[in-house]
C-alpha cells in the first residue's frame, strides 16, 4: 500500500528555536497533504490542509506564521513550527491522499514527536 | 458539518474475548466511515472503511464494522482479541468526495491475559 514517511521522529529543541518536520509521500503523488496535531490522549486535530504549489489553508485557530507549511513537490510538504515554545510540544501527524484513490482514502505518517524545553 | 462520538474513552477486555468498539457520527450529507488504529507513537493505520454498498465492511486483523444508517453508527467488532490488538482505535468520517477527516475522540483497547 502507499506509504507517507514523517522525518524526524523524534525532536527536541530550545524554547525560540525552529524546527521543520518533513512529510514524504513514497509511492504516491500527493497533490493534497494534511498535517495533524495529537495531545496526549487525544484525537487528532487537524491544523491545515497543503496544497502543492500553492498557500496551505489553515484551520481556525491555528496561527499561519507559527506553523509554516511549505508543499514545494507531489512528494513533499514540510511544517516548520517558528519560534517554537512549551505549549508547542505535542505529536504532530500528516497524511496524504493519494489522488487516484476512490473514498477519501488518507495515508498516514508515522508521526513527529517535538518536545520543546 | 460532521461529527464523530466515540463513548467508551477506554474498553477493557481479557485476551480471547470478544469486543465492540462503539461509535456514532452525525451528518447531514452521505458519508464515508473508517476505523483506525494507533499504536504508541506511531501514526495511524486504516483497518477498515465504508464507502458504499455492503453494510458490513472486514478489514484487517480481523476486524469488521457495520454500518447501521439507520442508527448512525459504525461500530467496530472483533471476536476473539489478542494482546497484540492493545492500541488505540479511532473512528473518522468524511463527506463523500472529500478528503478531510474528522475524527472521534478515540478508544482505548486494553486486552490482558
């Protein structure tokens, strides 16, 4: 089946840094992305949905210029989390369609830890 | 809009057992309905869906969900549960067409020996 790899698994920064997180579609074409946040024991909450070769479309509440999301390729968006602080430290989670799949169908990463101190 | 209600935050059961995972949704348009599954941190793995037709949908594992339009409900089912299924389940619907899921809170799966 198709296949969404998530880079890196695991971070961990300094308050104020950034950190990009990348999502890769691997046997796909992805011309739609999305990208997902999970509290502990939550559900996930979808952020913004990326688009290749234009803007993301940001779900409400989600701040564009803290969570900057670039989807340059068919094969690759990219989330950057700006000055990243505590409260920013969550699972954050993309998938992607593959465009010739009937039903909405969504793969899914494997998921990027960020933890921020 | 959609909405997903998953009741049961947590379904204990005892390895071998069978279990239900519960879940409702509400639409006011035609919907897709899956199942997911997440293991500690990792992402999520599809076990099922239903787009159309056949109301009683199996997916992997052993699994199988019936969709009751009647009820507004999908939920999941499996009739001998082994260690291995210890994760957590997510129930998500989406319009027809669209991509966009909305999920359900989730519901821990705890089997014991």
């Amino acid at each position: 089946g198709a296949v969404v790899s998530q880079h890196p698994s695991r971070v961990i920064c300094k308050s104020g840094t950034s950190v990009k997180i990348e999502c890769r579609s691997l046997d796909f074409q992805a011309t739609t992305m999305f990208w997902y946040r999970q509290f502990p024991k939550q559900s996930l909450m979808l952020m913004a949905t990326s688009n290749e070769g234009s803007k993301a479309t940001y779900e409400q509440g989600v701040e564009k210029d803290k969570f900057l999301i670039n989807h340059a390729s068919l094969t690759l968006s990219t989330l950057t989390v700006t000055s990243a602080h505590p409260e920013d430290s969550s699972f954050y989670i993309c998938s992607a369609r593959d465009h010739g799949e009937e039903g909405g169908e969504l793969f899914f990463g494997e998921g990027s830890r960020l933890t921020v101190l | 809009a959609q909405s997903v209600t998953q009741l049961d935050s947590q379904v204990p059961v005892f390895e071998e057992a069978p279990v239900e995972l519960r879940c409702n949704y509400s639409s006011s348009v035609s919907v897709y309905l899956f199942w997911y599954v997440q293991y500690p941190n990792q992402g999520l793995q599809l076990l099922l869906k239903y787009l159309s037709g056949s109301t009683l949908v199996k997916g992997i594992n052993g699994f199988e969900a019936e969709f009751n339009k009647s009820q507004t409900s999908f939920h999941l089912r499996k009739p001998s549960v082994h260690i291995s299924d210890t994760a957590e389940y997510f129930c998500a619907v989406s319009r027809v067409g669209y991509s966009t899921l909305t999920f359900g809170k989730g519901t821990m799966l705890l089997v014991s020996p």
